[in-house]
C-alpha cells in the first residue's frame, strides 16, 4: 500500500500544492494524507514522509524566491501586482501566509539565485523548526 501511495496517490497530491495557497481546499489533501497513514498503518513506514503542508510550504517560499531575484514569468509576475480579483482568491490567500512565512526565515537564502539549495535550506529550517 505504501508503494501504491508513494507512487500513485502522492505524486498527484504534490502537484501544483503552491496552485492552492492556504484556502480550505489544503484541509481535504490534509485528511487524505492522513486516511492514506491511517490504512498503511505502520507508523515505521509512513513516519520518514514528510507531511504535504511542509512541501506546501517549500513550494510556496520557491515562488518567492523565483518572485525576489526577477526568475519569474512576466504572466505570474503580473499576478502580484494586480489588484484584488474573485478569480484570484487563492493566489491573495497564498501571498499573506506566505509573505508571513518568507519573513521568519533565517539567513538562509544564497549569495545568487540558486533554486536546488534554496529549497534544500529551506527544507531543513522548516523540518527542524515548524514540523
């Protein structure tokens, strides 16, 4: 079961977690997550997995980071700026809590921009700090 999760249900489940910011919609991935734990049930296999919000989290503070050093499409770039729109109300959930998180990061972030050891860094800040 644990192979059928890792390699079926999950990897769609990570895709785009960025796409649904911080709306109600990351509690039902939060429950499946937990319903798919509950029926592998063994807590030696399923414990080394990080949780979804913490790659929520990681994806979320990449696109800032992209955002902060200009590595970004002029079409997603133009969604910061714009002002508030129904359409865009997972993108406006998505910028406080991650405007909040991006703010209590250390001095972690690299000289130049450097995607692969951003996410490495902040992977690890946020497993040994908020997980």
């Amino acid at each position: 079961m644990l192979t059928l999760y890792k390699g079926f249900i999950r990897p769609c489940m990570e895709c785009s977690l960025h796409v649904w910011g911080y709306s109600t919609h990351t509690a039902l991935s939060d429950r499946m997550e937990s319903k798919a734990f509950r029926l592998i049930n063994s807590p030696p296999l399923t414990d080394f997995l990080q949780p979804l919000s913490h790659h929520r989290n990681v994806a979320s503070l990449s696109i800032f980071n992209r955002y902060f050093h200009a590595n970004i499409s002029i079409v997603l770039a133009n969604c910061f700026l714009l002002p508030l729109n129904p359409n865009l109300s997972n993108l406006f959930s998505f910028i406080p809590f991650t405007s909040k998180l991006w703010n209590s990061l250390p001095s972690i972030f690299p000289s130049s921009y450097d995607l692969t050891s951003f996410k490495k860094e902040v992977s690890r800040h946020l497993s040994l700090n908020f997980d």
